[in-house]
C-alpha cells in the first residue's frame, strides 16, 4: 500500500536512519530507501501529548511521557526521482518512527 497525498495513511511504521549529529539520513518505506536531502532544511519540533485525554499513567522516573518528536524531511529514493516531503513523529517512550504525511513536491521542484 502507498500512502499518496490524495489518500494519506496516518500511522504507518517506519525505520529512520540518523547521523552522527542526530538528524534524518534516511528512511525506509515501501520496501524503499528514501534518501534525506543534505541541502534542504529540515524542520524539528516537538508537541505535548494530550495526557488529560489518554489518561496514560506511568511510575514516577519512568521519563519524558509528554514530548511528541516530529521531524519533516525532503527524500527521494533515487537520483532523479522527484522529492518528496516526508513527517515522521515518535511518541513518547517509543523507538518506533511512524510516517504521518506525504506530500509530492514534484510540482514544486520543477
């Protein structure tokens, strides 16, 4: 299944390869490598999560239970393919990425 900007699929599972430094090198989706474009910027934030409406409990010094990492990134799984802008967000007290949206930049590179 692709996710297409016509049809985004919240929540898929990704694996996302990092630098040294900390940043998006690469992610791994649809059996693909999609590469992260070293001279693009690339956005990094994080949100809280809505603990008042999960009513998540955790013991006392588990960590940080509230910080949602997002990161936005522009791939492309080969040389001359079209980029492609990726969001990948990480819960709180997961390892897992998940890919949120795609958006086609096709048009815009042009």
């Amino acid at each position: 299944m692709t996710i297409t900007p016509e049809a985004p699929t919240l929540s898929t599972p990704v694996d996302v390869r990092f630098t040294a430094a900390g940043t998006p090198l690469a992610v791994r989706y649809g059996g693909r490598i999609w590469a992260v474009d070293p001279t693009l910027d690339t956005a990094h934030w994080f949100t809280r999560d809505s603990w008042w409406e999960t009513r998540r409990s955790v013991p006392v010094g588990i960590g940080n239970v509230l910080d949602i990492e997002y990161w936005r990134v522009q791939v492309s799984h080969t040389s001359d393919s079209p980029l492609r802008t990726f969001e990948l967000r990480r819960e709180p007290l997961s390892e897992q990425w998940l890919l949120t949206s795609i958006t086609d930049d096709g048009a815009a590179a042009a």
